[in-house]
C-alpha cells in the first residue's frame, strides 16, 4: 500500500476521496463547534453569579446524529454520502423538503480538491500529510469564522503547536524560523490591532486572527509571513469592496479576516517559498 502511495497521482486520488469524507466532517465540526462553545460560555458564567448551569440537549461532534434543523429527519448514511447525496436530493431533505444549503457540498468538493492538489504537489512524505492536516484546519476555520467571527482556540492553538512539532524535524523549515514565525505572526497582528484601535477607539480584528497566523508561522517560518500577509490583506480588500459594492454592504459591517489570512496561508504553504524569494528577496 505504501508503495502504491510512492506515485503522486494515486496518492492524490486517494487523499481527494479521503477528503470527500473529512469535508462531510467538517461540515459538522463548522456547524457545532461554536454551538458547544457558546454553550460552554454560558455554563461558565452561570457558574461565575452561582445560578444553576442551563440545561442543554448533550450535544458533541459525534453525538446526536446529523438531522434537519426544519423537520428532526435523521440523515441515515445513504443520504450522508458526499456530494452525491446532495446532488441525488436535489438539495432538499427527504422528509420535508426543505433547502439544505449549497455549502454543504462545497465544503466537501474544496476539501476534496486541496487535499488532492496537496497529495500531489508534496507526495506520500511528511510534508505532505502534514499540508492535508493543515487544510482540514484552515477549512474549518474559515467556515466558523465566516458563520460567527470567531476562530477557536480548539483549533488554531493545537495548530500552532503541530507546527512547531513538524519543523522540529524541519518538515516545512528550522525550529528556530518556525518559533520566530510564531511569535513574529501573534505580534504583528497584535500591533496592528492596537494601533487602530488607539488611532479609531474600534477593535479592527480578534485575538484569533493573532493565533491563526502565529499557527502560519509555526508552520511556514517567519520569512514567510510577509507574503502572507499582503495576500490576505489583497484578498481581504478585493472581496470587502465586491461585497460593499455588490451586496451593498455598509462599511461598519464587519467582515471576518480568518478567511483570507487561511486562503493567504494554504497560497503561501505551497508557493511562499519560491515568491518570497521572487519579490521580497529574502534567503530561505
């Protein structure tokens, strides 16, 4: 089996079906990952005034089993197979009818379509395992940010210390650049967000943005973090001012940042090192 992974091309249509199933998980993880945190919240300030905790449905990534939201159906596993449940379903729910979201399947071909891309760009190697367990995060965080602004600590703190522990074998570069790029990437946002927040009396961004591209650093190293940087920034500006013009979105709407530093990042995971060294000059 292992030699059959040497080929880069079976590699990459084995971790594009193997994506299929991690993009129908992560679509749960982006659906109830903040539901469980909010409810954490709230457990815990109940605590804090000495109320008695709410009582809530337990609820985990395992437990209950997937259902609409509308009609309480339970998705059995034929019609949980990805994307072609979907497409056999014609989007809708097989007990009521309702609209189930275009995101779904999406979620699950993307997630499909870079674990391959990735599988072939790095091999079977350490590299390139390492570069689907990244993915997977970055797809997770960017649904939750775009749903609830948030990028939990659940995701991007244990992401941060994976990093760490690949370049510990210099996966992805040395431990000394992936420990600089970790604190580089926390500190620069971290500087960003005070400066506008002193200049504007407004928090421009969340203390998760600071922990995803500290987590970029920990995995790419810190000669990378300015093309991260001005990707996400470039995205970010392209698509705020789509939405303001198209959408007509006021500028005081707020737009979550995560999705862009994670498409910057999954750029700069494959390309970062031979564009840093094309427009930025920097040895690496």
């Amino acid at each position: 089996m292992i030699a059959q992974f040497a080929d880069p091309a079976a590699f990459a249509v084995v971790a594009g079906l193997f994506g299929l199933i991690v993009g129908s998980f992560l679509n749960v993880v982006i659906h109830r990952l903040p539901i469980m945190m909010e409810r954490d919240w709230e457990t815990q300030c109940a605590e804090l005034r000495g109320e008695a905790a709410p009582a809530f449905e337990p609820l985990s990534l395992a437990r209950p089993r997937s259902r609409c939201p509308q009609c309480g159906h339970s998705i059995t596993a034929m019609d949980n197979i990805p994307v072609v449940s979907w497409l056999v379903l014609r989007g809708r729910c097989r007990g009521c009818a309702a609209p189930i979201s275009f995101r779904y399947p999406l979620v699950e071909a993307l997630t499909a379509l870079l674990f391959a891309f990735a599988a072939w760009h790095f091999g079977f190697t350490a590299a390139g395992l390492g570069a689907i367990a990244l993915i997977a995060a970055l797809v997770a965080l960017t649904g939750i940010d775009f749903d609830t602004q948030l990028l939990p600590d659940d995701i991007t703190l244990p992401l941060l210390w994976l990093g760490l522990a690949l370049n510990a074998f210099s996966v992805y570069t040395d431990l000394k650049s992936a420990v600089i790029g970790a604190m580089a990437g926390y500190l620069s946002l971290w500087l960003v967000y005070w400066l506008f927040k002193l200049a504007t009396g407004k928090e421009g961004m969340g203390y998760g943005d600071f922990k995803l591209l500290a987590a970029l650093g920990a995995w790419l190293g810190w000669q990378v973090l300015p093309l991260t940087i001005l990707l996400s920034s470039l995205v970010g500006a392209v698509v705020g001012i789509a939405l303001m013009v198209f959408a007509r979105h006021g500028r005081n709407v707020p737009i979550p940042f995560g999705p862009y530093l994670a498409a910057a990042g999954a750029i700069a995971l494959v390309w970062g090192k031979p564009l840093t060294r094309a427009y930025l000059g920097v040895s690496l």
